[in-house]
C-alpha cells in the first residue's frame, strides 16, 4: 500500500501597525475563507500566537530587502516551501 503525502499550503499576509509605522508578515496554515455578504472573499487568519510563523517589526524602508529574507527564514521553520499570499 504507497501512500501519498500532499503539502499543506501555508497563507501569508502583511499588516500594517499605523500606531507604530511598521509591517509585520504573518504565516498560517489554518486559514478560513469567509464570503461576505457584498461576494467579498475575506482570509481568517488566528490569532498571532496560534500562527506558524510570525516576522518581527519591519520598517517600510527596509520592507522590500527584508521581505525575502523573512520568506525563506518561514520556508525553514514551517518546513514547506509552499506559501501564497493572501
């Protein structure tokens, strides 16, 4: 009997803290859509705590050079290479 092992598809977003000026990147594997009522497709993500992986503050200058960094660092520690972003 073989069996077959799918990967989980990890979602990621970027939140913006306007209290503070920075982003942070957030990874999850248990992601919910939830339609509204207007047909908007909405991501529920949890709570920061429960995700996969969660980036430290980034400052908007530095955002674009980070990004990839962060990226390949969740890569690693989620063990997966597939992520989308949502």
């Amino acid at each position: 009997m073989s069996t077959i092992y799918s990967a989980n598809i990890a979602k990621a977003k970027v939140i913006y803290y306007k209290d503070k000026e920075t982003y942070k990147i957030i990874f999850a594997f248990n992601v919910h859509r939830k339609v509204k009522d207007n047909g908007e497709i909405v991501h529920m993500f949890p709570t920061q705590a429960k995700c996969a992986y969660v980036s430290g503050d980034i400052c908007y200058e530095t955002l674009q050079a980070d990004k990839e960094r962060i990226i390949a660092q969740a890569k690693q520690t989620m063990r997966t290479d597939n992520v989308e972003f949502v």
